[in-house]
C-alpha cells in the first residue's frame, strides 16, 4: 500500500475511533410509544420504549467524524451512497455473489453507510475506507456475513482500500458474536480504544468494531 494511502488510512482510523467515542447515548436510541395500543390510557401511564433506530446513530456519526477529520483531509466522507445505477460496480457484486451459490444471500444493490473516497473519480488510489453499520439488537450472523463480503468485495473488486464494520448497542455476549463472525478468519487483531470498552478486531484489510452504549 503506498505510503500516502497509508497515512491517510491511518488518519481515518483515529478520526473514526474518537468520533464514536463522543456519540452520546441520546443518538443510541429514540423513545417512542405506542398510541394505537396504548390510547385507552392516560398519559402518565403510558409506557415509554426505546426503539432502535441506525439512521439516528450513524447521522451523528457522520457530525462526529467530519469534525474530528483533519483539515486538508483530501477526502470526502458520503453518506450512503446507492450504487444501483452504477452498472459497473452493480455488475461486480452479482459476479462476487456468485461465488457462494449455497449461503442463498439477499443480494441488493450495494449501498454502504459511508464512502470515503475522491467524488468522481474510479482509478486506483480514489476510493479509501467504504463503511457499514449494525446494531447489536439486530444481530443475525447470517446478515452480518453477508454484509463482510459486501465490504470484500468493495475492497477487492471496487479497490476501495480498507473496511470497517461497526456494531453498536447492548449485548453480554457481543463479544463471543463478533468472535463467531470471524471465527473462519485467521488473521485478526484484538485491541482497546482508549479508556472504554470498544472492541476492535483487524481482520486483513477490514476492521470489526464493536462500540457498546
């Protein structure tokens, strides 16, 4: 990896590790009731739920991030951007997936939580870090899997040069879930962001964070 992409990916990955770290447990969750189950009861007695909602969280993630990139950073964070009409990078992916006929995966048009890359522009070097997010509520090894080979396939296909997947939210056994994600990967790395409890695991050219509320 040319030692320019290496500084900036370097760069990301500690901009990245600190703008999780300032997201507020606000941004975790959205409370909300009911009104259609609850309406026969008087307002003190309503019960109010803490729904899960990823677009909340990764906003704020995206606030974080571009305060805390470098100036001259010399590129430029995107949310979700839809490939569906990008024929080529479309076509890609069908072909990937067709590697593995027996996992029966929902296959998609490809559209991460965040790009970072040069806008415009498809030559080696352009594209940096391509992101997902997933709550731990929602863990399902099945669409976790799923979602590592979308980021493999950006990194080897789409020459993005490196991945994170980002798992956020309560779980005792998180742990021992994102062991099991990678238990058919060899090469992977255990680590401590600063002073918290946030895993992260190095796996080849994707890191698996895991950043508990």
């Amino acid at each position: 990896m040319p030692d320019q992409k290496s500084k900036y990916w370097k760069q990301f990955q500690e901009a990245f590790c600190r703008s999780i770290m300032d997201i507020d447990q606000v941004f975790f969750t959205v409370d909300q009731y009911d009104d259609d189950e609850e309406k026969d009861l008087k307002e003190e007695e309503k019960e109010i739920k803490a729904a899960w909602r990823e677009r909340v969280y990764c906003y704020e993630l995206y606030h974080q991030l571009r305060h805390h990139l470098p100036i001259g950073f010399p590129y430029t964070p995107h949310c979700e951007i839809d490939k569906k009409n990008h024929g080529n990078i479309q076509g890609m992916f069908e072909e990937y997936f067709r590697k593995f006929p027996d996992q029966n995966f929902n296959i998609k048009a490809p559209n991460p939580d965040f790009v970072v890359h040069k806008p415009g522009e498809m030559e080696n070097g352009s594209n940096l870090v391509v992101v997902e997010v997933k709550h731990s509520k929602g863990y399902n090894k099945k669409g976790y899997k799923s979602d590592l080979l979308k980021l493999e396939c950006f990194i080897e296909e789409v020459k993005y040069n490196s991945g994170i997947f980002l798992i956020y939210g309560p779980s005792d056994n998180m742990k021992d879930n994102v062991d099991g994600i990678l238990r058919d990967k060899q090469k992977s790395l255990l680590r401590t962001v600063n002073s918290t409890s946030s895993t992260i695991k190095r796996l080849e050219n994707t890191l698996v964070i895991y950043h508990p509320n």
